[in-house]
C-alpha cells in the first residue's frame, strides 16, 4: 500500500493493465476508461489538435479487437480464431531511448525513436519537427515543436529541456482512446495514455510509458504497436466520420 502511495505521488499508474492474448485481443483490467478522439486540422492542412468526441461506459475488464475484423469494435468478437490471426509480437524491446536517436538544437533536444512512428503527422505543421529544434533559439519555434511531441500519440518524439535535461511530457490519465482521422477517412491505433502496464502474450512485461500507441488494424509489422500500416492499408473501423 506504501508503495502504491510513493507511485501515485510520482504521478504514476497504480492500476490497470492491459494483457496481450496469443494471437488474440487486448484483455484491458482496471476499470481503464475507453474514449474516442480525432486529429482536427489547421488551415495548412495539417493535423493541428486532437478531440475528443465520444466515450464508451466503464467496465472493469473488457477484450479490445487486435484483429482488426470485428464485428463488434471496438470489442473482439471472436473473428480472430475464425481467420487465424497472426498476433506474434515482432516489436524491439530495448527501452525507447535506446532505440531513438537526439536531434539536438540550441534550447531543446529531441528524441526520436522512428520505428514506433504512428502515422499521426503532428510533427508536419509549421516546417516539421526536427527543423524547429534547430531553430529552438526562437521562442515560438520551440514552443511549437514541444506541441508537436507531446501530441505524437505514440510517443515515437519526446522532447527534452536542454537546460533542465528532463523530458516534456503531457499529464494523463489512464485511459485508451480509439484514434479516427476523418481529413484521411482512416481509423488509426489505440492510444494508451498514463503509463499502463502493458503484458506480452509471454508473460513479460514492456517498458511502461507515458504513451503508445497498440495496433488495431492487425496488419503492423511491429506488433504489438502501430507502425502505421493503418495508414496505406486504409483501415476503417465503421466510425461514421470515415465512411
Ligand atoms: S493500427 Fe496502425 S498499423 Fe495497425
């Protein structure tokens, strides 16, 4: 209890967790709440916010579809036996800063670990990214270039104070959302927000992180995360605003 008390003062995850099953779906416990979100874009066409527009009721357990053919998303309905599902898990599990490489500029260092990029493209607005931490000596530049990482749903950016050396992230709760991008009529991933614990069909355990972003079309080559693919294989999960 002790222990559960110095977590949540430290502002992490107490509860909650979701289990990968073999060749299965996401079996959530805790109560996690299931939200709707999707990425609104700005006058140059580019994403520029996300919005939440919907939620589902609160269950203690519930199985997420990982296969992405259920009749019934977000919830599996079992069609992952009926077409024999491939869920092996290929991702790499070094910890995030060991695969990601730092784009340094003169007031903000940012790491980017490129396999686990979701395809969001927040980080195209305003000249990209990269190109405004080099500039991160202007104070609009940077300011810009922190949105943009901290609204990476996956976590692939995060950016970093060079002065404090300490890394800028957004408070959330634990919660996963189902991502839509309506100016792509695409579905995109689930968005797991406040470091829940996420268990590999082997009984191991991931690098628990703020945020990532869990593949629901069940064609990424990098299971059990999005690498994207959702993105050219047009992946719809039946939401009217990407019909
Ligand atoms: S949801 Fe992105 S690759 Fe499957």
């Amino acid at each position: 209890m002790k222990k559960d008390t110095e977590k949540k003062e430290k502002g992490e995850n107490t509860k909650g967790k979701i289990k990968i099953l073999k060749d299965g779906p996401y079996l959530v416990s805790g109560s996690i709440p299931v939200t709707k979100e999707t990425i609104v874009t700005g006058i140059d066409g580019n994403p520029l916010k996300w919005e939440r527009v919907g939620e589902y009721p609160v269950q203690e357990t519930y199985a997420l579809c990982r296969c992405g053919q259920s009749k019934n998303k977000p919830y599996c309905d079992g069609t992952h036996t009926k077409i024999g599902f491939d869920g092996t898990e290929t991702a790499d599990r070094r910890k995030y800063v060991d695969q990601a490489e730092a784009i340094e500029g003169p007031d903000l260092i940012m790491i980017d670990a490129e396999e686990l990029c979701a395809k969001a493209r927040f980080c195209h607005r305003a000249g990209n990214t990269w190109n405004l931490t080099k500039k991160s000596d202007d104070s609009k530049s940077k300011e810009i270039a922190i949105e943009e990482a901290c609204d990476c749903p996956s976590g692939r950016l995060v950016a970093w104070d060079k002065n404090s050396k300490k890394a800028i992230e957004p408070k959330f709760e634990p919660s996963i959302s189902l991502t839509e991008a309506p100016y792509r009529k695409i579905s995109g991933p689930l968005w797991v927000k406040g470091n829940i614990l996420i268990e590999s069909a082997n009984g191991t355990m991931y690098e628990k992180r703020n945020r990532v972003t869990l593949c629901r079309c069940g064609k990424s080559r990098n299971k059990p995360f999005c690498d994207g693919t959702h993105f050219p294989t047009g992946f719809k999960d039946g939401d009217p605003s990407i019909e």
